[in-house]
C-alpha cells in the first residue's frame, strides 16, 4: 500500500516549468530515490510534498490524506519531515537543544505551562529530553548532546539533522542529499542508518541523493527526473541501464554513461 501518492505534480516559477506532471508513488517501509542531473526539480518537488511551495496543478495524499493546501508544520504532523540539502541546524543550539525543537509538534504543554512549571510540563519536558538522548544514540551521536550545534564535524552534523528530523515522530522521512559532502566512511555510516531507518524503525524513506553508488545499493525503487519530467522510474538495475537516464547524466556517450552510472 502506498503511503505517498503525488499525481501530475506540477510548478511553475514565471514562465519556467521546474516540476511538470510528475507521478510518484511511495509504499510502506522502503527506501526510495529520486535522482537526475543539476536543476532537474527534484528539490522543488520535495518543497512541494512539504509545503514550502503550492503546486500549480496535481494531487499529493499522504496517509490517504490531501496536504496540498497545508503548511509545512501540518504537514510535519501528519507524520512527513524532511532534512536539507544544505545543513539547517541551530547552530547556536545545543545538540539536544536541536532534537528538543524537533519534538515541539508532538508536544502538548501550553506557555502557561512552561511559565509555572506544572506538574504535567515537567514529565514532558523530562520524556522529551529523555526521548532526545535515545534518538542521539540511535544516529550514534552519544555523549555529544551538550555541544554547540555549529561545533559538530560536517558528518556528525549531517547526523543531528536526521535525529531532529526523527524526533517529530515521522512514518516518512524526505532526505535531501543526505551524504553530500562526506567522506566514504561517513557515508557508509550513513548509508547503514537509513536501513536500520527502515528495518528497525519501519520508516518510508524517500531520498534525492547524486552518489550513485549510495542509489544503487539501498534503494527499492528509482525515480529520475530531468527537466522537471519523469523519464524513468523502477527497480534500480532497470534504471541504470535505462538509456534515457544515461543520456539525461552525460549526453549522448551513452557508454561513458553507463560506466559512471555504475
């Protein structure tokens, strides 16, 4: 069963179609890619799932619901996060402290609350720090929860953004480039936490990621995009060996291609 369906997506910015007609469909406990060249839309299409932009045209339904029309809070608690494809931590901001804002849409107390610490904010704000300590050991960030976000090393900071995204209780979560920028070690670390996402967890994953190899080995399913279009979608070996998608990365040295491909 699928847990997202987008039909016929589309967003226009002036005159230039960054998303046209898109279908996506995303089922229950897998990880899937979005992938294509530079300035293909995938980033748009993913601040359209999450609200930052109103499609044009087309359907999105999480859950069976519509969230077209919703703003991005909503749509976080309706069980959809995301991370970035540059780094948006508090960077001011505990590590904890980071966690503790991305629980605040399952939080319950009011500021009356807060300002008279009543018995009921206590326990919450004890729950959620001891949840925000569980969700650092998960993305193997122990010990680490009193450091200044900014002071991280970029992997470990790559990390923080998932863990804040974890802590809004998702069933989806939307990475964008989740290991840009890492070395083969951290992205190897990467790689094992958004299986242990799905298998431990039993969390959708939809990501948009350039490292192919990152593609290839954890996907069930592939979607590429260029020019706003979907050209190509399926099980990853079908689709790298597609020649739309070897054209779509290198031109017409489909050979070339399909050896970076793989």
């Amino acid at each position: 069963m699928a847990l997202l369906e987008a039909r016929r997506v589309t967003k226009v910015f002036g005159g230039l179609v960054a998303v046209s007609a898109v279908d996506l469909s995303v089922g229950e406990r897998t990880v899937a890619s979005l992938i294509g060249p530079n300035g293909a839309g995938k980033t748009t299409f993913f601040n359209c799932l999450t609200g930052l932009y109103r499609p044009e045209e087309g359907e999105i339904r999480f859950n069976g619901q519509p969230m077209i029309g919703l703003r991005p809070d909503q749509i976080v608690a309706a069980g959809m996060a995301r991370t970035y494809q540059n780094i948006r931590l508090f960077g001011s901001m505990t590590v904890l402290e980071n966690i503790l804002v991305g629980q605040h849409v399952r939080l319950r107390s009011t500021p009356l609350g807060a300002i008279f610490q009543t018995p009921f904010t206590r326990r919450e704000e004890e729950q959620a720090e001891r949840r925000a300590r569980e969700l650092l050991a998960f993305v193997g960030l122990s010990g680490k929860g009193d450091l200044t976000a900014r002071n991280l090393p970029y992997g470990d900071q790559r990390l923080l953004e998932v863990a804040r995204a974890l802590g809004s209780s998702p069933r989806m979560l939307l990475l964008d480039e989740p290991a840009a920028g890492m070395n083969p070690r951290e992205t190897d670390g990467m790689l094992r936490l958004i299986r242990r996402l799905r298998d431990e967890l039993e969390m959708t994953i939809l990501l948009i990621e350039h490292d192919m190899k990152v593609v290839m080995s954890i996907s069930d399913q592939v979607t590429v995009l260029d020019y706003g279009k979907k050209i190509a979608e399926g099980q990853p070996a079908a689709v790298r060996s597609d020649p739309l998608v070897i054209e779509a990365y290198l031109g017409s040295g489909m050979l070339e291609g399909h050896s970076k491909l793989t």
